[in-house]
C-alpha cells in the first residue's frame, strides 16, 4: 500500500523509534571518551618506544590488517545472529586489550595487543552501524548520524585533553587503563539497556513488488556482485579512502608526532588542539546534517572533502603553529561534514535484510584502506619529507571529491522517490 504520510510525521516516527535507543548516545561519548585518548598516547607512546614515524605508522597498518577479515565478518554475523551480541563482543575486546596495553614495554607488544583490540574496534562500528541504519530513515538519516557524531565528538574533545593530563600525571600507559574503563561501561550499558534491532525475516513469501530506486534504503534486493559494482559505490568507495587517509595516516599516526618533533607542541598542548577540531566538528555536524537530508548527500560530502585538501595544503606549506592551527580548524570542520555523509549513503544504499553484509563489505573499504595508507604516508613522510606527505594527501581529497561530484547518484535530499510511488 502507498505511504502518504506527511514528512513531519514521518520523521516524528523515527524520532520514538530513535528515543527508545537513547542509551546510545551514551555508548557514542563513552566510546569517543576513552577512543580520544587512546588517538592522542598511541601513535606518541610508540614513537617513545621505536623513535620512529615509519615505525608509527608501520604499527596502525599492521593493526588495521585485523580488520579487514573482521568487517565483512561482522556484518555477516549481524545479519544472522543480530546487531548486539557484536556490539559487546567489540566493546569488550578493545577493553581487554586496552588493559593489556597497561602493562606493556616494548614495541613489538604494542603492535600484537593492538592488534587485538583493533578487532573489536572493527566489531564495534560495524555492528553500531547496522543498528544505526535499523532506528533511522533515509528522510532524517543525515541528522541522526549528525546528533550520533555530536555524542561521540563531545567524547573526543575530552579525550585527547584528559589523555594530555593523564600522560603528564602518569604515563601514557595509564591512557590505556583510562580506556578500558570507559569500554568496559559501554558493555554494562549495551547489555541491559539495549534492545536488539535485527528486523525479523517474514515466514511467508513477500508479495511481489516493484523495484525500488537505488539508493533506496527500503529495498529487499538481495545483494550481488552489481550491488558494489557501480559508479555510486566508487565515488563512496574514493570518499571513503580518502576519509581514511586523513583519520587513520595524518591525524591517528603522522600528524601527533609531526606536532611534537616538528613544530614542537607538549602532549597537553596538542590534546587541547586536537580538542579544538573536535568542538568544530560538533558545531557544524547537525546543520550539515540538515543540509544532508534536504538538499543531498552530496552538497555536504564534496565541500567537505575540498575543506578537508585545503587543511592538508596548510601542511605541506610550512610546519609552525599558526599553519597547524589552520590545519586543525580545517580537518574540525572537513570532519564533521563527511564523516557522516559518507556513513548516511553507505546506509541508504544497504538493502533492508542484508543490512549488515552491504555495510561490512563497506568497512572493507575502509579496513584495507587503514592498512595501506598509513604505511604509505608514513613511509613518504620519512623518506621524501612532510610537504609530500601532506600534499599527498590534499591530492587525492581532490580527486575523490570530484569523484563523488561527477558519478555519484544522489540517494538523499531532493533525489528521494515520491512516496506515493512506494509499495
């Protein structure tokens, strides 16, 4: 039958469909909370363990490998055995491994426990964003991700701040206790104050029906080779990459130590700079959210991405504060424009029933991404310099964003099917 609900109803439907599961926005915070500080004392700590970038970036591709099984595994595993029991096994793990890391003294410990908790890591946001895509619309999608960012990105503004004090107090071990508290919480939450998502497969033959648009979050169609292979999934594929670089090779592995050795930032320093990009991220997450929904899931992607090459341009043109300021401000507001939009079109074009295959195969991406770039970038960083490293990086935000401009079909905003056309 035709849906002719209004959009205002329509979206107050996803909202109670959202506040049933608003002990997830706690779940973001924590999750960003401890994730912050691990993201500021994991590339220095094994910088004071190997005094070398390479050797940094080495240990984040060597670790990111454990993903790239894990992903597509997971979203499998969602699909079949549901959203939560993944959501607390990842919680879990990253903790245990985290508590590990406590005790550790040598460098090749540090890559074999991070290594561990990596997999829980990719458990974590798998499934979270299989449940996400479960409590949202496509018609509102943009802004949930955007209030999911806010949560989480409060999270990383404390995180690298306390991780800073944390580290000047203590040691930046005592980092990684910090963090397996904050994911040891999430556990205790998730298990008694989340409900499982997974829809429930029909018993009975669906009636037949037309087919749906891409990029129709409503779809059944079962996944096939077709499914990634097209021009939408490039472009997602090219933004997602170059997400990729810029979080996984520039801000979690090179830019920390390039801050320290470089330009000469403290640990608390830099925590409170790193800070600083996060509380733009924040403020400028749920107006493109807006934008997302209404006008399109490009309108905010490829002016991101162009932000995002601008900061890295900064980089590659002088190394002093000033220009690191710049930098930051750049990424803060690069970050919070798309990070979620790419998140929101991987979730309108993931099939209903096959939710979580499509968004593992997604994190595919992503994990064989975070194990190449890193090393690359770090490896061009060592040996050829920053300026090439850094415009490296601006170059391919370039193309990825005219990647998403000139092939990518719009699955938001505008570009929705009229709903008196739906079955």
């Amino acid at each position: 039958m035709a849906s002719d609900e209004p959009a205002d109803q329509i979206d107050a439907t996803s909202l109670r469909r959202l506040a049933k599961a608003s002990p997830l926005f706690f779940v973001f915070f924590t999750w960003g909370f401890g994730s912050g500080a691990v993201q500021l004392a994991r590339p220095l700590f094994a910088f004071e363990l190997s005094d070398s970038v390479f050797l940094v970036t080495l240990m984040v591709a060597i670790t990111a490998t454990s993903r790239i099984v894990t992903s597509p595994l997971t979203g499998y595993l969602t699909d079949r055995i549901g959203r939560k029991p993944l959501v607390l096994l990842g919680a879990g793990l990253r903790g245990a491994g985290s508590i590990g890391l406590f005790f550790v003294d040598s460098y090749v410990m540090l890559v074999a426990l991070e290594f561990v908790a990596q997999i829980g890591v990719s458990m974590f946001q798998t499934s979270v964003s299989v449940l996400i895509a479960d409590v949202t619309s496509r018609e509102s999608r943009g802004r949930f991700i955007a209030l999911r960012s806010i949560s989480s990105r409060i999270g990383h503004i404390a995180g690298p701040a306390t991780a800073g004090l944390i580290a000047a107090s203590f040691s930046f071990q005592h980092v990684f206790l910090f963090d397996a508290v904050t994911k040891w919480s999430i556990v205790l939450v998730v298990l008694f104050l989340i409900r499982e998502t997974k829809p429930v497969r029909e018993t009975r033959p669906a009636p037949a029906r037309a087919p749906r648009p891409t990029g129709d979050s409503e779809s059944d169609a079962p996944i096939t080779l077709r499914t990634f292979a097209n021009a939408t999934f490039l472009a997602l594929a090219a933004a997602t990459v170059a997400w990729t670089m810029m979080q996984q090779g520039v801000f979690y592995a090179v830019l920390p130590v390039h801050a320290q050795e470089t330009v000469g930032l403290t640990p608390s320093e830099l925590g409170a700079l790193v800070s600083f990009a996060g509380l733009l991220a924040i403020l400028v997450a749920y107006p493109n959210g807006l934008v997302s929904d209404r006008l399109g899931r490009k309108f905010s992607l490829v002016p991101g991405l162009l932000i995002l090459a601008a900061g890295m341009v900064l980089l590659s043109l002088s190394p002093g504060f000033i220009v690191l300021v710049w930098a930051m401000a750049a990424y803060g507001l690069g970050e919070g424009m798309t990070m979620g939009t790419t998140q929101a079109i991987a979730m309108d074009l993931a099939p209903v029933r096959s939710r979580g295959t499509f968004l593992g195969m997604w994190s595919l991406v992503r994990s064989l991404a975070g194990v190449s770039i890193p090393l690359l970038i770090g490896g061009v960083y060592e040996f050829v310099g920053a300026t090439a490293a850094f415009g490296l990086v601006a170059g391919w935000m370039l193309v990825s964003a005219a990647l998403v401009a000139a092939l990518a079909k719009e699955t938001g905003g505008r570009s929705r099917p009229e709903r008196g056309a739906e079955t």
